[in-house]
C-alpha cells in the first residue's frame, strides 16, 4: 500500500508539471497575430491564384511579444512601437512611420541610424532635436532593388541620444511583383522553455502551372541580430502544394527574448521564405512555487492516507 501511495506521487507529480508546461507554453491566449508570410515568383506572366491569396504591402503583427534591444533603460523618450514586419516586393516604394516622444524636461539630440546587411531602409532624417514633451513622426523609406535575393532581411532602427539609445526590430520580406509560389510559417507553441522542440506546419501554395518540381525546404532559428542556430534541410516533390509539420530543438543556452522560425523554399536558383516569432522563457520563480505547494500537497494527502489506513488496521486488530 505505501509502495502504492509512493509510486502515486511520483505520478501525480509528473501529471501537474507536464500540464503547467504545457498550458504555459501551448495556451491560445499567447497568440498575438498572424504569422509572417514569403513569396516565391519566377519571369513570366501574372499566374493565377486559387485560393485567392492577394500580395500585401501592409505590415503584419508579431506573433509573439518583441522584447526592444534598448541600451540605457532610463532614456526619457519613447517609441510608438518596439518592432515591425512589412512584405516588401522588388522594385516597389514603401513606407513605415515610427512615433517619438520626449518625456524628460530637457531638450534631446536625437541621432538614428539603420544596422542592417542591405542599404533598404532610408530615415527622412538623420538627427534632429526634440524639445520636453514633443513628438514628432519620423518617416522611413524603403526600397528594394530588383537584384537583390528574395529573403527575410532582420534589421534594427537605433534612436540614440546622450541620455539613453532605444531600437525597434524589424523584418523585411522581400520578394518579386509576380509570385509563383507562396509560403507560410505558423508555429505552434509561441512559448518554450531553452532546450524545447519549436513546431511550426508550412505550408506551400504552387499558384503556376509548373508541377512535380523538386523543391528544397531549409528551416532554422534566427535571432534578431541575425545569428542562426539550429538548421535542417528536406528535399520534396512539389506538386500543388504542401503542407507539413516541421520542428527544430531551441539550443539549451538560449537567452531569454524573441526569435525567429525562418524557412525558406528553393526552385534552382529562385526561393522564397517565411517565418513566425516564439518567444524563449524560462521557469519562473511562480512556477516553481506552484510546483514546490503541489508536492507539499500531494505528501500531506499521502500522509493522511497512511495514518487512515493504519488507524483502521489497529481498529481491527482491536475488534479480533
């Protein structure tokens, strides 16, 4: 019987911690939006689209919170947002507007610069003062050139001053005017623990004619100061589409913050990508409090079991 009760903690242990990580973790009320979506375009005339798939230029939500990189926390100005995300086609005119406000007493120098691989993103303005309690909305422009590779270019804004710096994240998907292909990455936990197994489905949508082509999918973990991490590789025969399950395993020394899931589908020469946001935690102090009342719960419980158990056994001693 206690050998019974002993093996039932363990159990009932095992059960509660599983189904916190779990509901940390995989809960719907993390998602935060749609994600981020590539397209794949090959010379020719305009293809057709089945499911009616429109190419958008308008920026999409993060699926998962975007920790800004600030440097001097205590910077007396803000930003409208911490990052952002524009499918951009080759060739085509964009533009993002970003919001800054003073909130300190004093007058700033504001300074921005752009860290990024490719010379795409063009502030109206490299530096300007900003009086107490002014704001103003900075214009970026941005312009891809039609020679550049279809890709997912991560890069940062940087608002500097003499007080503090503050970033906004930002990704750039670049594709053609004409898509054949369209790709879409869409994880499945935005949540997970350094170690855990980040799971996304893709799908693949041939809008053209081409059939049975083969195709290379390449998916791997991407921070936002572009260092990759784990990496995987899968050759397919693509006909209409495809739509599959794919996972990487999150390196245990993984810091706490956002990432990136990028995939990216290759025809020859020509390719195309997407990719969703996660978010790495770690077990908190309030986890392991919960965990900690469980088993003092679970021992109580076993501890009462026991005592009834011998209470009854000397009762029957007693009554033969």
């Amino acid at each position: 019987m206690r050998w019974f009760l002993i093996f039932g903690i363990i159990a009932l242990n095992l059960y509660f911690v599983s189904a916190i990580t779990i509901n940390i973790t995989g809960w719907d009320i993390f998602s935060q939006g749609d994600s981020g979506a590539g397209e794949l375009a090959v010379g020719g005339g305009a293809p057709s689209n089945p499911r009616g798939i429109p190419p958008s230029a308008a920026p999409s939500a993060p699926s998962a919170p975007i920790i800004s990189a600030d440097a001097g926390g205590g910077a007396p100005f803000k930003l409208d947002k911490s990052f952002f995300a524009l499918e951009v086609k080759k060739g085509l005119n964009y533009q993002e507007k970003i919001n800054i406000t003073n909130t300190g007493s004093s007058n700033l120098t504001i300074s921005i610069s752009v860290n990024l691989s490719r010379q795409f993103v063009f502030p109206e303005e490299e530096s300007f003062v900003l009086n107490s309690k002014e704001s103003r909305e900075i214009n970026f422009d941005i312009y891809v050139p039609e020679s550049e590779i279809n890709d997912a270019y991560i890069g940062k804004i940087i608002f500097s001053s003499s007080v503090g710096n503050k970033t906004v994240n930002f990704v750039l998907e670049v594709g053609d005017q004409e898509p054949l292909f369209d790709i879409k990455t869409t994880l499945l936990k935005k949540y997970i623990f350094p170690g855990g197994d980040v799971k996304a489905d893709v799908f693949i949508l041939n809008l053209g004619d081409l059939r049975n082509i083969d195709v290379e999918l390449e998916y791997f973990i991407r921070d936002f100061n572009n260092n990759t991490y784990t990496a995987k590789k899968e050759t397919f025969a693509l006909n209409e589409s495809f739509d599959g399950e794919i996972f990487l395993e999150a390196p245990a020394d993984l810091k706490v913050g956002s990432y990136l899931l990028y995939s990216k589908v290759s025809y020859g020469q020509i390719s195309a990508n997407s990719y969703d946001t996660f978010f790495i935690e770690k077990l908190s102090l309030v986890l392991w409090m919960i965990i900690l009342f469980i088993n003092i719960g679970l021992i109580v419980l076993v501890g009462i079991k026991m005592k009834h158990a011998i209470n009854e056994k000397n009762i029957v001693k007693k009554a033969q």
